[in-house]
C-alpha cells in the first residue's frame, strides 16, 4: 500500500515591523538631502547669474589711461606727473618728491590724493597694475637702506601696500625695484638725476 503524505507549506518568515518602518524612514530621508543638494546648486548657481548680471561691466586699459590722464590734466603738480603710452597698457610716471621724502621710502602725506585716485580709477578695472621704483646713481649705505636696490624697491612695495588698503586686490599688485640700474637721464647733471629718481606705475592688461 502506497501512504501519500501531503508536505507541509511552511510560511516565510515575516519582516519585522520595524525594519519595514525604519527603511521607508531612510528612503524619505535620503530623496529629502537629494533634493536639498539639488536645489542648493540650483539657488548657488542662480545667485551667481544674478550677480553677474547687476555687476558693472569693468573698465578696459584705455578707459583707465582716459581716466588717469584726466587726473593728470587736473592736478597738475609742476609737470611732476605725466602718462606714457606703451604696448599693451600704458605707465604714470611720478617724480619721487610727489611720494617720498630724500633717502625716505615712507609715503609722505602729500603721496595720499595722487593715489587715492589710482586706487578709485583701477578698482573696477581689468587691469594689472605693477610700481616700480627707480632712484639715481647717488650712493646711499644706511642701515636700513644698504643700496639702491633697497631703496627703490621698499618704496615701490609701500605703494602698493597703500594701494592694497585701498581695496585694490592683491593678485593684481606687484612690485620691483631697479635701483639706478634704468636711468631715463644722465645722471651727471641734477636735473638729470633728478629725472631718474622716480616711481613707474605700469597699467597692463596682462599680469607682470
């Protein structure tokens, strides 16, 4: 005799609750951060257009050289002050008695108006500024200055320290100083010296 025996279906076994809980509570929390991510970028990147859109246009090389030649005209100072034209820009010759005093890389207070305005024209320009400082063939050994070079090049770096208070950026600021080493006269003559004792502001659409 054959028995046949029904076998047994046995039920899997059920999730807690719990678990089934805890996990629609991670779906939700994870698709909530994903859309907070998402409209995060979209709000950061709509600020940007914004921005962008109200921002003035920044000034171009040839308006600043309009600008600073104005500037110029008005202040005048005896013929101490004058534009040059070079490629790709232009530099503001200024003769040393306008910002230092003889053997001083300290701005004098007279220095302030002048730079003010440079600092107010270039703000919201696209252009590099870079001073260089310029002395003549007269030996100076002082402590503080044992040439030239030293000379020159602190008084170039206190332009541009002012300038920097300003509000002018630093990535668009540099210095140098050359010494006597770039006479624009003779130097045997005191005119001639005093001619190259001066600081060079070079205004460039490009950096140094």
């Amino acid at each position: 005799m054959v028995i046949i025996r029904e076998r047994s279906l046995k039920s899997p076994p059920s999730v807690p609750t719990w678990q089934t809980v805890f996990c629609s509570l991670s779906m939700i929390i994870l698709t909530f951060f994903i859309m907070m991510t998402a409209w995060s970028q979209f709000e950061v990147e709509k600020l940007a257009y914004v921005r962008r859109a109200v921002a003035p246009a920044k000034k171009g090389i040839q308006e600043v050289q309009a600008e600073m030649e104005k500037m110029v005209q008005e202040q005048g100072k005896g013929g101490l002050m004058r534009i040059e034209k070079k490629k790709g820009g232009f530099t503001a010759i200024l003769a040393t008695p306008l910002l230092f005093a003889t053997g001083k890389a300290s701005l004098d207070s007279s220095a302030y108006p002048i730079l003010d305005e440079v600092a107010r024209i270039t703000l919201n320009a696209a252009v590099f500024i870079t001073v260089e400082g310029h002395t003549d063939n007269t030996p100076i050994n002082t402590q503080e200055f044992p040439s030239n070079w030293e000379l020159s090049a602190l008084r170039a770096v206190n332009v541009i320290r002012y300038l920097h208070r300003k509000g002018l950026p630093l990535d668009r600021l540099s210095a140098v100083g050359f010494g006597e080493s770039h006479p624009v006269a003779p130097n045997d003559t005191e005119e001639g010296r005093q001619k190259n004792r001066r600081i060079e502001i070079v205004f460039s659409e490009e950096a140094y």
